[in-house]
C-alpha cells in the first residue's frame, strides 16, 4: 500500500490518498453476471399501486429470469415509474408445472423497478425487475405457510 499526501489541502486539512500494490480482482466470464440468466417465455402478472394509491395490474411475458432479477415484456405500455415497488407473481399454471417449480419463484415477490424500455415498433414496452426476495427461499416460506 502507498500513502501519497496531496499538496493541495481543502480548508487547512491534507488530503489523503490511498493506492493498493494488488489489482482489483476480474471477473473471468464474458458477461459478468453474478448468477445464470434462464431464457424463459411465461406469462405472468404486475401487481402495484399508482401514484393516488390505486391498485394496478399488468399482464405481462417473463423473457429471462435469474436469481435476483427477472425483465418482463409487456403486450401493452404500462406507467410504472422506475424504482416503484411492484409484485411479480407466474400464472397459477405456470407456478404449478413441475418443470419450473425448483428455478422458478412462487407466489407473489416483492420487485422494484430499475429499467425501463419503451416500446418501438418491433419490441413492446420492457420492464427490469429487481427482486427484493430471494426466490428459493420465498419459494420454501410460502410452502411452510401452505402445509402447516
């Protein structure tokens, strides 16, 4: 580690710097995801409340999923503002086919908003989710709840 003392101070005090001899580690695979997108085509539906507090609702196409994330199409533009919290709930026929019960959440989980796209005359309106529950252990909750 190097300690480097600036000359130029900010109202009477130094300013420090610090630098590390070792690199900062890199990531090795190409996409630098943390966790395995899953190409997908499901439906599903958005559940959230607008700005005067009316519950909204939105039938909308999951296209890829992943432990933390999921982006969703829909057919028709909705208004959800970025960072507006939304539950991200599969078909009831989905959720019960037992292909994806194991990669897939269950039930309702609590989403924010964090990208948006508009539409074009070739895609419909996508939303990117960031899902605030892990999804295997939403999953596993809301077995327990259902059993006992």
């Amino acid at each position: 580690m190097i300690l480097v003392t600036s000359p130029f101070s900010n109202q009477g005090a130094d300013v420090k710097h610090i630098w590390t001899d070792t690199p900062s580690p890199k990531r090795t695979d190409a996409s630098k995801r943390g966790t395995e997108r899953r190409l997908v085509a499901l439906p599903a539906r958005l559940t959230w409340k607008d700005q005067r507090g009316t519950t909204r609702f939105a039938t909308v196409v999951t296209r890829n999923l992943s432990d933390f994330g999921v982006y969703v199409e829909c057919p028709s533009p909705v208004s959800i503002p970025l960072f507006r919290l939304v539950q991200f709930q599969l078909e009831r026929d989905v959720r019960d086919a037992a292909a994806v019960t194991d990669t897939l959440p269950r039930g309702r989980v609590l989403s924010a908003v964090y990208r948006v796209s508009p539409p074009s005359a070739s895609q419909p309106q996508g939303l990117a989710l960031r899902l605030m529950v892990d999804p295997r252990r939403g999953a596993v909750a809301e077995d327990t709840r259902a059993t006992a």
